[in-house]
C-alpha cells in the first residue's frame, strides 16, 4: 500500500473520514452522538443498487478512491508534501466514494482504462469525478484512461 495515509485505529482520522463520507452520501441516516453513522441506505455510484448500512456489518460499504491512491503516488503524489497527501486521501467533496465492498474490491488501483463502474449509466459520472480529481490535484492521465475517458465522454449528455 502506498503511504498516502495511514490507518491510525479507532478515533483516527481515517475511521472520521469514513463517518463523513457515510453522513454525506447515505440517506436515511441514523447516528450515534453526532459523529458516528449506525445506519443509513446507499445508492452505490458505481452499481445503482441499493445497499443497507449498519455499523454492526459496516464491512458491506467502503469508501473508495476515484483516483486510486497508488495510481496517485505513482503518477506524482510521492513528490507531494504530508499535507497534500491528507488532503488527497481525505478529499470528501471530489475523491471519496462510498460503494459496496465487492465493486471496490473489484476496482482496487484500477484506473479508468482498466476498470469502469458495472452500471453503464454512471460512466459519465465516474469519468467526470476522476478528470475533476485528476485537475484538483495536478494529477496526469495516461494514454489508456485519456482514450477510455474520450471514449465515454462521446456519450454523455
């Protein structure tokens, strides 16, 4: 794994993050205190199915990275500073996507000329998140994920 960010246990600002990205893009959210997310309803991005959230089964929805964290190290971020690298591993507003567990296992680093989301009708969106996190952070395209993205980019609306 590359040293974007590291899993610091219970409390860490990883396990927040995950609570932020499942407070944000669930619905039907129920908490406990004001932070941590027990239950909720995802419509996955990549899938479009619906996937139930409890915090006793939390390993059913994981976050992703739509720039995967090792195609960013290996296409600049290894140059970037400690808090660039926070940034990027944590970026709730482009970055970060909650998806059932199989469909991230699935993608893993795969960039888009690898791998595409199952459900057709969201290549559009999941080529626009990674172009606007590959703009965000500087990050260069490939050659295959430019010819993938063109390719998906002729049908989006």
């Amino acid at each position: 794994m590359t040293p974007i960010l590291l899993s610091l246990g219970h409390g860490s600002a990883l396990e927040i993050t995950r609570n932020n990205v499942l407070a944000t893009q669930l619905r039907e959210v129920v908490h406990r205190g004001r932070c941590v997310v027990v239950e909720g309803i995802l419509t996955d991005p990549y899938t479009a199915t619906d996937i139930r959230f409890s915090k006793s089964d939390g390993g059913r929805i994981q976050i992703d990275h739509v720039y995967p964290l090792a195609a960013a190290w290996d296409m600049g971020a290894a140059t970037w500073t400690p808090g660039q690298r926070r940034r990027f591993a944590n970026d709730l507003a482009v970055n970060l996507l909650a998806t059932g567990a199989a469909t991230n296992q699935a993608k893993g680093d795969d960039t888009p000329a690898e791998w595409l989301p199952p459900a057709r009708p969201n290549h559009c969106f999941y080529a626009a998140k990674y172009l606007t996190v590959a703009v965000d952070y500087d990050l260069p395209i490939t050659a295959a994920d430019n010819a993938t993205l063109h390719d998906i980019a002729r049908g989006c609306p």
